[in-house]
C-alpha cells in the first residue's frame, strides 16, 4: 500500500505437481494489491485439486493475503495446508483461523416474499391514511383552541413563520403567477381567435386563476418551498432527540412546533393566492394588449366573468390547502425514522403527500361547489 | 525523513479565520508504534488528525506521510497516499444505507480487482476480528454505539493500511469492550506491523497500548510534551501534563 513511486509489488506462483499432491508455490509479496490478480487465476476446479500451499518464498505477507490463503483452503474442502510461512505471518495466520473457527454460521435475512411486501405496504397505507387523518383532526382542535385564546398562541414564532412561509415566497409566487397567466392567455388564444372569441380568453383566465389554478399552484409551490422544509426541520430535530428534549421539559412538541407553522401557512396563503391571481391576470392582460385588444376591454370582460363569490371560493381553497399542506409537512418530519436518508425520505414523502392531498381536497371541493350551486 | 518514520509533521499551524488552534506543532510517526494524542476537550486532537490525513489544508507548516509531502499534493497524489490510511472516525462514518458487511466491503470491492467473494470472505474475517461476526447483515441503525464503533475500526482495516488512525476508539465503550478493542489494536501492530495513530482520553487504554503519546493543551495551541505515558506520568514537570495524568487539582 506504499504510495510513494517505486515498482509496483509483484506477486509470482507456481502450480507443481509432486508425489504429495498438487502444490501452489508463492513468492514475492502477497498483499492487498496482489491478490486479486492470484485469485482470478485459482478457478474452483484447480483449488479443489490443490493440496498444499507453500509460502516460503513471500518477502511480504499482510492480513489480506493471509485472509486470501484461508478462502483458497476452505475452498478446497479444506484438503489444502499452508505451509513455509514467516513465524510472523504465520502467527497472524494461526489468530486467523482460530476467529474463523469461532464465526458462526450468518445467513443473509430471506427477500421478503411479493405477497407479504403487498401486505404490509397495504396495511402501512391505511395506517397512514389514519394517522393523516388523526393529526389533521388534532390540529384543527388545537388551532380552534388557540383561536379562542390568543394569549396561547406563540406569536412571535407564528410571525416568523409566516415572514418565511409567506414574505420570503412572494418573489417566486409572482414570478410564476405571471407565467401561468401568459401561458393560459397564449393557449386559448389560440383555438378561441379561430372563432373569433379572442376577447373571450379574459373570461376564461379570471375564472380559472380565481376558482382553481389560483389556489392549486400557490399550494404546489407552499408544498414544495415550505412542507418540505417543515418535514426536514423538524426530522432533524427528531433524529438530533431535540423532541425528546422538549417531551423532557414537560413541553407539546405539537403545540410547540406544529401550531406556529401551520397557522402562518394557513394565514398566508390567501394572501399569497391574491398575489398570484392579481399578476396571473397581469401577464394575461399583457398577451391580450399584445393582441390588439384593450386593457378596458379586458377589465371590462373580468368583471363581467368572475364575481366575489368566485374570488372567496378559491380564497377558501387556499384556507384549507395551507392547513392540509403545513400539516403535512409537520406529521412526516414527526415520522422521521433513524438513519441518514430518514430526513430525505421525510421530505420527499412530505412534498408526495402535500401534492396528493391538495388534488384529492380539490375534487372534494369541486363536487362540494357544484352540489351547492358556486 | 528518517526511514522508520512514517509521518513527519513540522511547524504546522492550524487557525479557524482569527483564532488559532494550532501552531507550531511538530512530531514523529515512527513505523510500527502506536502513538497517542492526548489533551482536553477542544485542544486540537481531532482537527490535527484531519490534517495529517488531508482533510483540510493547514495555514504553515508541512506534513510528510510515508515520505511525500501531503499539503504540497494534488488531488491525485492526494487520493493514492490516503490508500495508505485507514480512519475510524469518533462517530463511525458508517454507510447507512449499506449493511455492516457491505461497509466493510466497500473498500475493497472499489479499490481492489478482488472478486465479490473474495471481498465478502475477507469482510467478514475483519467483523469477526472485531467481535461482529453475528451483525454482519445489520443496518448501522440497528447497532448499538460500541458495535458501530468496532465495525467503523473493521471498515478502517479492510485494506491493510499501513497507518490506522482511531479517533476515540474506546469513548463510550464498556471496559470490557474497550479492553478487547485495546487487544485488538496490539494484535494487528504485533503481527502485521501496522502503525497507529490513537486519539484518546482513556488513560487506562494510552498505558495499554501506547508507545508513545503527545499532549496537546488547548490554551498554548500546540504540544507540550511527548514521551512514553510511563515518562510523562512520572517525570513531566509541566503542570498541565501533571494534571492530566495525576489529576491534580488547579489549586
């Protein structure tokens, strides 16, 4: 293992045949760099035929190459012996087998079988499904209970959550607000100046910014910015025992963490989802102006399209998207399990799932709005 | 360099932006001993031992492994001495989306032209010399501190290198543990001629196996004696080795 320049450590054998049996003769130096080469060569059927290994030609021996004579041996059926080593190296060659005689017998845990992986996944889902369903419940209770008293509430957390939730996502908010705005002018622009309807993409952008793409991307970009961030912070708290430090002193890791983070995302997101409407319709009204038609015509064909109504339903959506998508978060950083890839795992699992819930809510939202006529 | 030193380490000095950990630090490797750094917590051991294996690069000085200047090396140069090293970190390091074995394994499946069951053969020779022979399908997660320690010291030799750096092999360990991991040491320096480089705050384990120890104290920012710990115990003038090996009182 010298790294210093110099030539390469060779290792040289011999395959004789005597009256005692078939004998492999080593010399040189039977190290870690040489032994690979050796026992390409020594394929089963010559180890089996092998009966003595003679190894008073090594100038050099290390553990490896002990190890490596010990695996020949056991291959052969133990028929072979090893000897003419240095007194040195055969006293580590003596220690060796002494261990390997006292290892027991391991076997490799069996690959579980398809059936009980389905089994247990299916299960793992429902029990998922509950504990989703348990920790959204306990925190609608306790945000009900913490509205009722204010003095409860930790504020000064709550603030700074939602500076990070709220403040520090605007750029990105806007940013891609714009863009679906121009996207969704551009694309039905398309079909819609066929008919002579172009006017009409106003309508169809306010609507569908307003009720559904509103909500669902500020969500989207809540889920992938804040519950994933929530689920990290919170996952690292639990493998570093920070919960368990809080559990200690008597504190509700829930409360303590969970409360501040959600209620920001909820306060947060209509404000943030207002953000997005208002500059979707801006990059809209851009691609319209840039089509020839005028901003009064567009403002006029808005306010004709979308009403309060249709603003305060997605402002709902919003509500109920940052409670869902913060909850979330929070509940996967506390499922946190051990190991390094826990805290990624929990972050992934907290963006899936996020995702997964806002799309599943919003066709419950769809079906609910439709039932009572919005 | 003198031929039986395997490391040289001359005026190194170490600073974190303005605050200086060490300065002025020179000592020997000599081959085939175990040496210990010795010193309380925060006086520089383990950042010294990230700089003998080139971790980080220090602000003066010059470290010699097995003759070639490591803070003057490339990348390169760098990677092929560090071949030469075996590390045991004070946490394990151990892989942990990987099995104990294939921690072992790992080495010697990426750095050598040995066959995978050539590897395993051998990974689990290491793991049984360290009294793992039973965990060897385990995840790190499942295993208790002291296994995670003696298997991370099973993964620092599954190369056979000729430097084996422990960083508080025995810390957390019970002494039945730390005695067999002391053992252990002794063994693989006795038979193969493996050079050691212990840190440690276990003086029971620095009689044991030690030949040679430096002290470093944090508040001088270097070291303040070095010598066997039988010499230093009862000869060291210096009122900060007295203390460490006597536990006399700062009164």
């Amino acid at each position: 293992m010298d790294p210093s320049p110099g030539p390469r450590p060779q290792l040289q054998h011999r395959i004789v045949d005597g009256d005692d049996g078939r004998r492999l003769s080593l010399s040189g130096h039977l190290t870690t760099q040489t032994i690979g080469g050796l026992r390409k060569q020594l394929d089963d059927t010559t180890v089996s035929s092998l009966r003595w290994i003679d190894g008073s030609g090594l100038e050099d021996c290390d553990g490896n190459g002990i190890a490596l004579l010990l695996e020949i041996v056991e291959r052969s059926g133990n028929q072979c012996q090893i000897q003419g080593l240095p007194e040195r190296t055969d006293r580590l060659l003596e220690e060796f087998r002494r261990e390997l005689a006292e290892a027991p017998e391991v076997e490799p845990p069996p690959p579980r079988s398809r059936i009980v992986a389905i089994g247990k996944a299916t299960a793992g889902l429902f029990q998922d499904l509950r504990a989703q369903v348990a920790f959204v419940g306990e925190l609608t209770i306790g945000m009900l209970r913490a509205l009722r008293h204010p003095t409860s509430i930790r504020w000064t957390d709550t603030l700074r959550q939602a500076e990070i939730v709220g403040v520090d996502a605007l750029p990105i908010v806007l940013l891609l607000g714009f863009l679906i705005g121009v996207i969704l002018a551009y694309q039905a622009l398309i079909p819609m100046e066929e008919f002579g309807a172009g006017i009409y993409v106003a309508n169809l952008v306010s609507l569908s910014l307003l009720r559904e793409l509103g909500p669902l991307m500020t969500a989207v970009i809540l889920s992938g910015r804040s519950g994933s961030a929530f689920a990290a912070e919170i996952g690292t708290m639990k493998v570093d025992e920070e919960l368990d430090a809080l559990a200690t002193f008597g504190l509700d890791a829930q409360g303590f963490l969970t409360l501040p983070r959600v209620m920001a995302a909820v306060f947060m997101m209509p404000i943030l989802t207002i953000f997005l409407n208002l500059i979707g319709l801006v990059g809209a009204a851009l691609v319209m102006l840039s089509k020839g038609f005028s901003t009064s015509a567009f403002i006029s064909q808005v306010l004709r399209q979308v009403d309060y109504i249709d603003l305060l339903s997605g402002l709902f959506k919003a509500l109920v998207f940052g409670l869902l998508v913060a909850g979330i978060g929070c509940l996967r950083g506390f499922q946190t399990g051990s190991g390094p890839s826990a805290v990624g795992v929990s972050t992934t699992r907290a963006v899936v799932s996020g995702i997964v819930l806002i799309i599943a809510a919003d066709g419950v939202f769809a079906f609910v709005y439709n039932a009572l006529g919005i | 360099m003198t031929p039986s030193n395997v490391i040289e380490v001359r005026d190194l000095r170490v600073a974190f932006g303005a605050k200086v950990v060490l300065k002025d630090v020179s000592f020997d490797v000599v081959a085939g001993e175990v040496l210990t750094i010795l010193g309380g917590s925060g006086s520089g051991k383990s950042t010294l031992i990230r700089h003998v294996i080139g971790l980080r690069e220090p602000q003066g000085g010059t470290i010699r492994v097995l003759g070639r200047d490591i803070t003057s090396a490339d990348p390169r140069e760098l990677a092929a001495a560090r071949r030469a090293f075996g590390v045991m970190y004070q946490s394990g390091a151990l892989f942990g989306s990987l099995s104990v074995l294939e921690n072992v394994c790992l080495p010697l499946r990426e750095l050598t032209d040995l066959p995978e069951s050539a590897c395993e053969w051998i990974g689990r020779l290491k793991l049984q010399l360290v009294g793992l022979g039973e965990a060897l399908h385990k995840q790190p997660a499942e295993l208790s501190g002291g296994m995670k320690k003696r298997a991370a010291i099973a993964r620092a030799l599954a190369l056979d290198p000729q430097i084996v750096f422990l960083d508080e092999p025995s810390a957390g360990l019970d002494p039945i543990t730390a005695s067999d991991i002391d053992d252990l040491i002794l063994q693989l320096v006795a038979s193969i001629g493996m050079t050691v480089v212990v840190v440690t705050h276990e003086l029971a384990s620095v009689f044991k196996i030690a030949d040679r120890a430096v002290i470093l104290d944090g508040a001088r920012q270097g070291i303040v004696a070095t010598g066997s710990p039988a010499e230093l115990r009862d000869h060291s003038e210096d009122p900060y080795v007295r203390r460490f090996f006597r536990r006399e009182s700062s009164q």
